[in-house]
C-alpha cells in the first residue's frame, strides 16, 4: 500500500524504496493470537478488529509480584462487522 500511494507523488523511484527501507529498517511486525511479554509481568495480544485493514485491539495482561490478582485491559477502537465481502470477521475479546 505504501509503495502504491507513493507513485501518485514526484518523488523517484530510487527515493520510494529508500523511504520503503528506511520504514523496514525501522518497524517490526506482531501477529495476531501471539502472546507477547514486556519486563515486569505485562504481556499484550493482538485480536483481529477488521475494522480496516490491519486494525487490531490490544489485550494488556499484568501480573504484579506482591498481589494474587492479574490484571487484564482490552484496548479497540471498532470492531467490524461479520460477513463484509473483502475483510474477515473480527476475533471476539474474551469477556
């Protein structure tokens, strides 16, 4: 998608794949159900929001040391709807 709304400016072809390597070099990928872990006992997890393309919601899970309860925090912003012709049905959060 970058690369196509690129074409519609003046820049060359040269400078759309040296802004295309530097956006490579600087990114990283998550994929959704994949549980991901930060330092101190949070993780996160991508859910499917299909809403547009790519959107996700956000499951925050943390696990403090000095209490017995785990946190959870779901952060979307809309969900799509079911049964649309080109995205696929969004994953539902757990309650």
């Amino acid at each position: 998608m970058l690369r196509n709304s690129l074409s519609f400016t003046q820049k060359s072809k040269r400078e759309i794949q040296a802004i295309e390597q530097r956006i490579d070099d600087l990114s990283w990928g998550f994929e959704y159900g994949e549980v991901f872990s930060f330092k101190k006992g949070i993780q996160f997890e991508l859910g499917n929001a299909s809403h547009i393309l790519g959107s996700c919601f956000v499951w925050f899970e943390i696990s403090l040391e000095s209490d017995e309860d785990d946190y959870r925090i779901l952060f979307s912003g809309d969900l799509g709807c079911t049964d649309t012709p080109i995205l696929t049905d969004p994953d539902i959060p757990d309650a």
